[in-house]
C-alpha cells in the first residue's frame, strides 16, 4: 500500500491511474500494429494482376518485363516491352507461378506505347480465370495517390501536373506520376481498385529555382510517363469489356 495514495471506488489512485496508462500504452501499440497491415491489403490484393513479360531476342539474354492481366486470357504491357518483332523473339507470360507462350493480339508504338496479348486462359487456376481486371471510368484530380503494381511488389505514387516537365512533351505526356517506375506495370486507383493506366517511359523534371534574383527552370529529377486509361480504352478492341 502507497502511503498518502488516495483512494477511488475502494482501489489505490495510484494502481487505477496506472492500469489506466498501461492500458492506453497497448491500444496505441496495437493500432501502430494493425493500422499498416490494414493499410497494405487493398494494395496486396492487386498484385495479382502483375505479370512477368519474357522475350528472348536472337543471340541474347531473354529480357523480363512487366504487364498486367486483364482477364479472359489478355495481358496489357508497354509495347516496347514485347518489341518490334515478337515473331523473333517468342513472348510468353509469367503469371500464377505457369510459363505460358503469348500471342501479339495488338501492339502500337507511337504515341500509345501499348501492348495486348494473349494466352491460353485454361491453364491459370480457376480462381484468376473468374476475375476481370476493372477499367478506371475516369481520370483522378492532381495530388491523387496511386499503386504501382509489380507481381512481386506495389508502391506508391502521385499524379502530377505535365507543366512539371518540359513543354516540348507535355502533349505526349500528358498523364504523370512523381516518380518513375518500371516499363509495363500498372497504375491503379486504390479506392476504386482499377487500372488507371500502363507505365511507359521517364522524363526530366523542372521546378522554378531563384538565381541571381531571377526564376530560371532547374532538374528536379524524373516523372513517370504511363499511358492513360483513356488512350488504353481506345486501343482495346471493340469486343473486349473491361
């Protein structure tokens, strides 16, 4: 017994007010605990639409992209990720642990950069051959957070403005995140859980610096290009629904 410790409802002031901060000390742990877990799930629920893109040019190393399965057996990538020629280099997908062989359904390189290729649906396992990967309806506002999907990871990003890059290619880069990711992985929108558009390529930034009592442009590092859902919808053929 603390000698002088008031007493509360028969109980010592002491041992209720330190009950009270171990007790608060475990509901904060226990949310700094769970509250990331959380946080990850609805990003993890989209890696399973990351795939490995493999080609396997004549004479050299096979080289492993990225894409994203879209369901009823079709992958979009970045065509430069498949190349000029998939007659040489024999594409196939990586995707739910099977090496499959893939067919170039359409492919366009300027000013889309895009990719759609096919596989053989009935070997994926039951449980990726009932999803369909969602087209986002439209495009987020500046500042919006996004997910970069990988097979194997997610990361996230920002939509910025294209007068953050040179104005030179603000017309062909016209939709861009604050910092660059790899060739053919997807950007999704993680509250509506759809895709938003397919990486493509990088592009210097430019941010307003004082020199000389003067505002001149100066490098701020590098954007990500990806090839907006709008373009995508106009690429896919007319039959596909996503």
């Amino acid at each position: 017994m603390a000698d002088g410790a008031p007493l509360i409802g028969g109980k010592y002031f002491w041992q209720h007010t330190m009950h009270s901060k171990w007790f608060g000390f475990a509901l904060v742990l226990a949310g700094a605990i769970t509250r990331p877990a959380l946080a990850q799930v609805p990003d993890a629920a989209l890696q399973v639409y990351g795939v490995n893109v493999v080609k396997t040019p004549p004479f050299k190393k096979q080289f492993i992209g990225y894409g994203i399965y879209m369901g009823q057996g079709m992958v979009l990538t970045a065509a430069h990720v498949v190349g000029h020629w998939p007659f040489f280099t024999h594409p196939r997908v990586l995707v739910a642990g099977q090496d499959l062989p893939a067919k170039v359904v359409k492919q366009r390189f300027a000013k889309v950069d895009l990719a759609l290729l096919s596989i053989d649906e009935s070997r994926l396992p039951i449980s990726l051959r009932l999803r369909r990967n969602q087209l986002c309806k439209t495009s987020p506002p500046i500042g919006t957070e996004v997910v970069d999907v990988l097979p194997q990871a997610t990361s996230r990003a920002h939509i910025i403005s294209p007068t953050s890059i040179s104005s030179s290619l603000q017309g062909r880069f016209d939709s861009l995140i604050d910092t660059p990711k790899l060739s053919g992985t997807g950007i999704f929108d993680p509250e509506r859980q759809c895709l938003l558009g397919i990486v493509s390529e990088k592009a210097e930034k430019y941010d307003y610096q004082m020199q000389n009592g003067h505002a001149v442009w100066a490098p701020d590092g590098f954007a990500g290009y990806f090839v907006s859902v709008a373009k995508i919808t106009k690429f896919l053929p007319k039959d596909l629904q996503f």
